[in-house]
C-alpha cells in the first residue's frame, strides 16, 4: 500500500500539486487521470520519490518512502518512466536483467535464476523475440514493452506506470493494461485515456488545477458531472454489459449563450 | 567456467552465456595481447634489443631466473632502467585514461565526453607551467613537476566541483558546462604563465609536457603511486558495472533501480579527478585516447559497463604503448610528443564515430 498525504509540489512559483493525499490500496489498479498539466505525472513522481513534497509524507507498506535505502525502495517500487533511455547501447536482455539489481549485491552477478526471471518477464510482454536486439533500434511500442518487462524483473511489491500506453497500437494498450490487471500486484498508472481508465482501474483519483477533483472507484468517479467541469467536454456515458463505456462531444458554449439568450 | 557451468544447465537464456564466453576470449585475447606489446615495445627504440633478450632480462629480475647472462650491462640497463618504467606507465597512462573516459562518458550521458571534459588536465597543465617557468614546487626536488601538476589538478576539480554543485547536487548539465568553463580559464592561466616567464626554452618545455610524454618514467614513488591509483580506479569501475549503466540511462532510472544518481556521480567525480589528476601529472595530457578506446571496447563486447571496463582498459593499454613505441622510433633519435601521434591516429576514428552517428540517426 502506497499512501500519500498532504504532499504538494510546485515549479517554481506555480504550485501543481498543492496539500494532495491518496492512497494505492493492496492489490488494486489505482488509476491517475485528469486533464494536460493537471500534475498526473508530478503526482506519480512524488509517490515513487523522485521528487521529495516538502510538506506531508509518503509511506509504503507503512514505511516512510524517504527513509529507506535506495535498493530496498527499488525492491517494493518498481517503476516505468517516461525517460525512455533511447540512446543506450545495451542489449534488450541486459536492460531487463538490470531490473535484478537491486535483488543482487554489488559484488553478485546475475545468475541463471535472473535470466529465467528476465526471460520469462519478455515472454509476459509479448517480447521474447526481443532479446538479442538493441533497444536503441526498437519501435517505440516495443520500447514501451521492453520497459514493462523491467519493471516486472524488479518483482517489487508495487508496480507504478506513467503513461504505459503511450506508443503503444489499440491491440497493446489494452494488453499492458490487462498484464497489469491480472499480475494483482498494487499498482498506479497514469493515464490519458479514460475509457483504458474504465476498463482496467479499480480506483480513480481525478486531478484538476492543483489538487483533488475527485477520488473513489472507478464507478463513482467516472460520471459526467463530476468529468465535464474538469475536461470542459461534454461526456455521455454508457454502462454496458462490459462495463462503463465513454462518448465525448465538444461543449457547444455558443449554443448554449444563445439558449440562454 | 561459469559459462560453461551454464551450459550445462540448460538453454542459453538471453545469449548471456555466449556473451560471456565472448568476453572471455578477448580478455584473454588482449591480456596476451599486451604482454607481447610490452616486450615488443621495450625492445623498440634507438637500440634494438631482440624479443627473447626483453624476455630473459626481465625473468631475470623479476624471479632471479639462473642461468647464462647472454646479454650485455648497457642491454640490461636499457631494458631495466629505462624501458621497462616506459612501459609500465604507459600501460597505466593508457588504461586510467580510457577507464576514465568510460566513466565520464555514463556519468554526463554523452559518448563525446573524455577524461579532459572537466578542465582537470588544463589545471594540471597550469601547475606544471608553474613549477617549469617559475620553479614552483622546488621544495619536492625531484617530485617538483608531478607535484604542482597534481596540486593544479586538485585546484581544477574543487573549482569544478563547487561550480556544478547546486542545493547538494551535481547534474551531468552543469558538471559538462563548469568543466568547459574551468578549463578554458586554467588553459587561458597558462599561457599567461608562459607569456609572463618570456622565456623561450621554458616555453618549449611547457609546451612539450603539454603534448604528453612518458619520458619522465622511473622506478619511483610516482610510478607506485599511479599503479596503485590506477589499477585500483579500473577495479571499482568493473564492480560497479551494473550501476554505471543505470546511471548512462538516467537519474530516474538510475533512482528506481535502487541507485541514488547524485551521490554515485559524486564518488565518481571524486574518483576519476584522482586518477586523472595522477596520469596527467605523470605524463602529461594525452589526447583522443580517453575518447576513443571507450567506443572501440564497446564494439568489441557490447555497452555493458562490467563488460568495457577492463576491455577498455587492455585496449587503453596496449594502444598507448604502441603510440609510445611510434613516438620514439619515427623521428629517432629524436622523441615526437606521444600526444602528436595519438591525436593523430585518434581524429580520423573520431571523424568515423561522428559519421556513424549521423547515419543511424541516433
């Protein structure tokens, strides 16, 4: 379990997460959404420590994030970054069996246990035939993947995504979504798409213009009138057999002035 | 062994097996490899002394090996005295400076970077124009030049230092920045150093140590000292692989693979200011081989810093004693500066390495 309180950060004088608290309870999808610039990705940095709230606190399994050494978070936080790490020279397998090390001491190398675990992460995200490729020469779908299966070798106790599916076609965003729905492992994706939002979180925290617009289950969160203030579009949403469905309409303002008129 | 052991345990997973076998065969390639270089290269010179002679000159002291002395006192002098020092610094020079570069090159992201990149040889160079022009350092005898190069050394990477520091820590952006900075300041030093002294032949000294030589080598206590530096900065930079390519990928990264980014770059800094400021200080700055060998080890065993290290290093080795070796032979008797030859050898591979990545777009 992963819970923040009270955090906030600001870019210089900006304030773009200012007094947020949520929490990422065991074994459930915690999803991040709101709208460009809204502070999803700040969030998610503040949570896995990159960045250090200067006020409240973040704590994993009950332990302050900031006070446990860097290889014991990098065993319960496991994380995939926008940094794409593009320019590396490294092979596909070496960078997913980096994601060993913080298992391993600094004198260990990796051993056949490693490689299976590596190989068997690239298998879970369709990339095995990846492995004796540079990932400099990777699409960036399958960059994406190749990243995934990293955060997988870590085998931390908790997975955090930003953004999984960018790059990623229909048919893999909703594979990585749905390998990350069924590993059963705490996790928090940030996420555009609201509708990938609907199908694959169990819990939703909706950010919008510095803090909390709203928290709860996917189902309470998803619903046009808490949606359109926040997105300024207007939502009709479905509730299929499936689950919940999203159809988004541009607000007509001059309509609705001349309406009014 | 441990890939064979693998072998045997099944598939190979990930080719990491045959990776490993890979690297074995050019380590042992290149150790070889070396070995013969040192006795080719010490035998080269003004007086050719045969392969076989080296050999049993230096069994001879080193394990007292009995049997006929087959050779002559100015043979034994030559190859003891003068030769064999050459060597051994210049394996230590070659492999410090390409380690470094591979250090440097992760720890600001930028497969342009070299030991140089951080002004410290530009200090170095102030402190030995110091102690040739105006006899700083005299207080350290024969240890005045090496001295006052290191303690110019050590002045540079402070400055650099507390110029990229800020709130506690060092970016690769103002690290790369203050280098330039500093050097470009410490280069403008000592050529008001030599302009100041006005003395002619002073400044052809300058200018000598500048281009690099390896001519100051004996058995010393600078020679131990560099060996003991230098071997040991190739040893924590090979066990600590696995963290130097964490680091070559990103902070954030590096952070959530368990290592803290801004204090493994301020070890590093530490580290490669001390080796570099001691190689400088030994033997001048030798250009373009920090640069180059990081690229040309990892052609040869892939990117994986446990990997290029000590091949760097082997290579870093092997291809300064040869530009040693060139440096005496081509003009004889006359010495060229080594720093002349590997600049030479190392621009056009530079000018390779650029077009290659123009290509590939990377």
């Amino acid at each position: 379990m992963i819970r923040a309180s009270e955090v906030s950060w600001r870019y210089g004088a900006n304030p773009v997460i200012d007094g947020v608290s949520v929490t990422a309870r065991p074994g459930r999808v915690l999803g991040l959404i709101g709208p460009n610039g809204s502070g999803k990705t700040t969030l998610l940095r503040l949570l896995y420590g990159a960045l250090r709230s200067p006020t409240g606190q973040v704590t994993v399994d009950g332990d302050e994030l900031s006070a446990l050494p860097s290889r014991e978070a990098a065993r319960r936080l496991a994380v995939v970054v926008q940094e794409a790490g593009g320019e590396t020279a490294l092979t596909v397998a070496e960078l997913v069996l980096l994601g060993r090390g913080p298992h391993l001491s600094t004198f260990q190398r990796t051993s056949r246990a490693d490689h299976e675990i590596a190989a068997r992460c690239l298998a879970r995200v369709g990339a095995a035939h990846l492995g004796g490729r540079a990932f400099a020469q990777l699409s960036g779908g399958e960059r994406q993947r190749v990243l995934i299966a990293r955060a997988l070798a870590q085998q931390a106790t908790h997975l955090l995504l930003d953004e999984p599916t960018n790059h990623l076609d229909i048919r893999y965003q909703h594979e990585v979504l749905h390998l990350v729905r069924t590993l059963g492992t705490c996790s928090v994706v940030v996420l555009h798409d609201l509708n990938l939002a609907a199908r694959y979180c169990d819990d939703l925290v909706l950010l919008g213009s510095g803090g909390v617009a709203a928290a709860g289950t996917t189902d309470e969160v998803l619903d046009a009138t808490v949606l359109e203030p926040v997105y300024g579009i207007g939502i009709q949403r479905l509730d299929l057999d499936d689950g919940i469905h999203l159809l988004f309409h541009p607000i007509d303002h001059t309509a609705k002035q001349r309406s009014a008129a | 062994m441990t890939a064979i052991a693998l072998c045997k345990g099944g598939p190979d997973l990930l080719g990491v097996a045959a990776q490993r076998r890979r690297t074995g065969f050019w380590l042992l390639a290149l150790t070889v490899g070396l070995i013969v270089t040192g006795v080719v290269a010490v035998g080269s010179g003004a007086v050719g002394i045969p392969p076989l002679t080296v050999a049993r000159i230096i069994g001879h002291h080193l394990v007292g090996v009995p049997g006929d002395v087959t050779w002559t006192p100015p043979q034994e002098a030559i190859v003891w005295q003068v030769r064999l020092p050459r060597v051994l610094l210049g394996m230590l020079v070659g492999a410090g400076l390409a380690v470094c570069g591979v250090a440097l090159q992760a720890m600001v992201r930028n497969v342009l970077a070299d030991p140089y990149l951080l002004g410290i040889n530009s200090g170095a160079s102030s402190g030995a124009a110091a102690a040739i022009l105006f006899g700083a350092g005299a207080g350290f005898g024969q240890y005045a030049l090496s001295t006052s190069a290191f303690l110019g050394a050590l002045a540079a990477s402070l400055l650099v230092f507390l110029i990229a520091r800020s709130g506690g820590r060092v970016t690769s952006i103002r690290l790369l920045l203050s280098g330039v900075a500093v050097g470009y300041a410490l280069y403008a030093t000592t050529s008001f150093l030599i302009f100041a002294s006005g003395s002619a032949e002073g400044a052809r000294s300058v200018m000598f140590w500048l281009l690099g030589s390896l001519g100051l080598a004996r058995w010393d206590a600078l020679l131990a000292v560099a060996a003991i530096v230098l071997i040991g900065m190739i040893g924590y930079l090979t066990v600590v692989g696995r963290r130097l390519d964490v680091l070559a990928i990103g902070d954030e990264t590096a952070q959530t693979l368990g290592v803290s980014p801004d204090r493994f770059r301020l070890r590093l800094l530490v580290l490669v200011s001390l080796s570099v400021g001691v190689l400088v200080s030994a033997a001048g700055s030798i250009g373009f081989v920090g640069l180059v060998v990081p690229h040309l080890a990892r052609r040869v065993v892939g990117a994986a810093h446990v990997r290029v290290v000590p091949v760097a290093a082997l290579l870093g080795a092997i291809l300064l004693i040869w530009a040693d070796v060139l440096a005496r032979v081509l003009l004889a008797p006359q010495e060229i500066p080594i720093g002349i030859i590997t600049s030479l050898l190392g621009a056009p591979f530079l000018l390779i390495l650029i077009r290659r990545l123009h290509a590939t777009g990377a």
